[in-house]
C-alpha cells in the first residue's frame, strides 16, 4: 500500500484547522443576529454543507460524462466518490437547516423548492448507489451510474425550477430574495467573512475528503484485481 | 473491462451518417412497435396487469382519501396521475423483462439496425400501452365519479406527459433489467428523475380541470415540452452506453 502523499497529509492537518478556525469565527468572531439569536449560527455550516454538496453533485456528473467519453475506470472511482461524499454533505445541510427552520419558520421541514430539491437530490443519489450495488460487471456498473448521474443533473434543476414556479418562503442570503421569504436577514461584514471562510473550510475539507475517498476506491480496486488473480 | 477506442464524437458522426444512409430507420422502428403490438395481442399479459393494477390503484384511493365531492375537486388530478405512474412502472418492467427473458433484447442488439431504432421502437410501444391503459381509466373515473374528463386540454396534457414519462422510463428500465435486483430497482431509479414532469402534468391538469385561465396553466406545459424535449434527446443519445456490451 502506498502511503499518503505529502499533499494529502497538509490537506488533512489544514482541514482541521480551517474546520476550527471557522467554529472559532462562527462562535466568537460574528456578531449575534438581531431576532433570531443563536439559532443564526447554524447558517454559516448549513450553506458551506449545501455549496459543498452541490459541488459534489457537478464534479460526479462531469466526471461520469467523462468517463462515458474515456472509458476509464478510475473516472468512475472519482464518480462514486463525489456521490458519496455529497451523499453525506447533503444529508448534514437539510439537518442543520431543519434545526434551522424549526425556530424560524415554525416546522421542521416544508415543501419548499430548496427542501424539496434537496430531498430528491438525496434520493437520486440514493438510487445511484442502489443501481450500483445491484450490478457486478465493473465496466457496466460504471457506464450505468454515469448514464444515471447524467439524468439525474439535468432533472434535478428542472425539479427545482417546476417548483420555483409556485412560491418560496426560503430565505435568500445573496442576492434579491423574493418578497414572501421568512427568517431573511441583513449581514453584517462580520457575519459576510463568517460564512465566506466557512464555505473556504468546507470545500477544503472536501477536497481532503474526495482524495482520500479516490485512494480508498483505487486500493479496493487493487484488492479486486489481487482476487481475481489467485 | 473492454475498452471501446470509439469516442463519442464517434459515435455521434456514424449515427449521423447512419440516419442519412438507412432510409429503414423508421422502418425498423415500426418493425419493433408491430413485434410489440402483436406478442401483446397475443398474450394480453401488459395490458391486462396494468388495467387491473390501475383500477386497483384508484379503488384505494377512493378509500384512503375518502372521495366526496369536494375532495375530487382537487384531488383528481393528483389521483390520476399518481395511477398512471404506478401502472405505468408495471407495464415498463414487464416490456423489458420479456425481452431480457426470452433473450430478445440480445437479438435485437445483433440485428443490424441503429441502437437508437431500438430505443425509439420500445419506448412508443410503451407509450401505446400508456396511453390505452389512460384511454381506459378515464371513461371509468369519469363514470364513478360522475364527472367529465374529456377535457380536450387534459388529454393534451396527459399525452405530453406520458411521453415524459416513457422517454425515461423505458431508457431506465431498459437498465434496470440488467441488474440482480431489476423490478424492484426501476421505481427507486424513475420516480426522483420524473418528478419535474409529475408536477408540471399535476399543476396543468387541475388547473384545467378547475377552469383556470390559460396563462396560468401555460408555465407547465412549456415546462413538459422542455422537460420531454431535453429528455428524449438525452435518451437517444445514452442509449448506447445501456446496451453496449
């Protein structure tokens, strides 16, 4: 086995202290919102987990057109890897952002076109994982859940358009929300660098994340080829 | 693993040259629809389950949402659309299942035909099925229910959707049969690609029912033109990546 790159090992020691350097700011350096408090704070991790997540999203949509392009299999493991790890970044924003939304809008969760995209979003790459398991053939598996990845980042913004079309009590931070969102506030300059260095922290510890998750899926590789072997 | 040396730059040219050379494009995907009608004039076994299945669907419905009057005023839009996409699951799983049984799927891939033939043959053949099993439940809604839903708008509605709906469905079941855990498989891969349809063919359809103004309903139905425009497209363009072997 080959040890971590030395590159990896900074990412991993800089993912920590980026990770402590942002709860540092998010509890000390940014000031409290006016109405809603403490419960404010959980804003600067629920939108860094969503960017983080949707980025995820992109990069194993590219990565499967590429690899329906390249037939390279390590295309895939790079695929597999960002559904994953989105997977997970995802699943932490629609949390954080319930616990967000259970003090400010009064519920825990609404079909509102973020939560309702974000939940299918979940699913697509629930779904993918599923189809994944459910074929042996590496070579099929990986132009499947390319093909699926690619359906999938093409309907999923047009899920969140169809619903944009009725309404949205979503808050939106950046940029003009519309006239009808609940629990929107003003930032701050403070609260502005909060969250722009948490979404910095985040997608580092993503990157840190994704490589790791890529090496994981080379070595099983490795493993599959050793059994095949003997 | 084979590696394919064609891109897909490559495979978009011969496909180009493939529909300018082969006049029996449409031939072969009328071969496919007849090969399709006919075994089901046969059998009668699609049809049939997914008549029953829809039937069935709107019986349960009847009692789990209680329909008086005032419930189907909103609900029947939802109702109908919700029984289509369950039958419509049915009739998906089974058209590829019998071709992957019967080893007709590998035959019509050795055939030399365009890969895409296949897909546009299978996927109007469902839409067939589709659209008799709706021609059958709505003149039965219409008569339990004591309502009209010969609405000319509504049917608009229901066939652009339903072409959505076979676009993907047939590409993703055409997947699904390829894995260990197929039937079970297609609803988790179709229902979260489909919603976008779902709530544009929903919203159009009980705005029409309820009699609102057409520039209220039209956002939707660009919405399903889009939403099927895009994804035929795509369909027609991945398809080779589901049945390469």
């Amino acid at each position: 086995m080959k040890p971590q790159p030395v590159a990896l090992k900074i990412l991993n020691v800089l993912s920590l202290g980026l990770f402590l350097a942002a709860l540092a700011l998010v509890f000390l350096y940014a000031p409290l919102e006016v109405t809603m408090n403490y419960v404010q704070k959980i804003f600067y991790f629920h939108v860094a987990n969503a960017w983080v997540g949707m980025l995820g999203f992109v990069a194993a949509a590219v990565a499967g057109v590429i690899y329906l392009v390249k037939h390279d299999l390590n295309w895939d493991i790079i695929e597999v890897s960002a559904v994953e790890i989105s997977l997970v970044f995802f699943l932490v924003a629609i949390l954080a952002g319930s616990i967000w939304a259970r003090p400010s809008w009064g519920t825990y969760w609404t079909w509102e076109p973020r939560l309702t995209t974000a939940a299918i979003l979940e699913l697509v790459y629930i779904a993918c994982l599923l189809l994944r398991q459910g074929i042996d053939d590496p070579d099929r598996r990986a132009r499947f859940s390319a093909v699926y990845t690619l359906l999938g980042s093409i309907s999923v913004p047009i899920t969140f358009f169809s619903i944009r079309l009725f309404r949205t009590i979503h808050p939106v931070i950046i940029g003009t929300g519309s006239a009808s969102s609940q629990g929107s506030f003003d930032m701050s300059p403070k609260m502005l660098v909060t969250m722009f260095f948490s979404l910095g922290a985040f997608s580092v510890i993503f990157v840190t994340l994704f490589w790791h998750r890529i090496r994981l899926g080379q070595l099983s590789q490795v493993v599959d080829q050793r059994k095949m072997e003997e | 693993m084979t590696i394919e040396p064609d891109t897909a730059s490559d495979h978009l040219a011969s496909r180009k040259s493939s529909f300018e050379q082969n006049p029996s494009f449409l031939k072969s995907i009328g071969a496919i629809i007849w090969k399709d009608l006919v075994s089901e004039l046969r059998s009668r076994e699609l049809l049939t389950s997914m008549m029953v299945f829809a039937l069935l669907v709107i019986l349960i419905f009847n009692f789990a949402l209680e329909l008086d009057a005032s419930t189907r005023k909103v609900a029947t839009a939802g109702i109908l659309w919700a029984t289509f996409v369950f039958a419509g699951t049915l009739g998906l799983n089974r058209s590829l299942a019998l071709e992957k049984d019967r080893g007709c799927l590998d035959s019509l891939l050795l055939a030399p035909v365009d890969r895409s033939a296949i897909y546009f043959g299978k996927m109007i053949s469902n839409l067939v099925f589709m659209l008799i099993v709706e021609g059958i439940v709505l003149p039965v809604y219409s008569v339990l229910y004591n309502t009209n839903l010969f609405v000319p708008g509504l049917i608009g509605v229901i066939l652009l959707g339903s072409i959505g709906y076979v676009a993907v469905g047939t590409l993703l079941s055409t997947m699904a049969v390829q894995t260990r855990t197929r039937d079970v498989l297609l609803p988790i891969l179709l229902f979260p690609i489909i919603i976008p349809i779902l709530i544009a063919a929903v919203k159009a359809s009980s705005g029409i029912l309820q009699g609102m103004d057409l520039v209220q309903i039209l956002p939707y139905i660009n919405l399903l033109l889009v939403y099927d425009v895009i994804f035929i497209a795509l369909a027609f363009m991945v398809f080779d990546f589901i049945v390469e072997e």
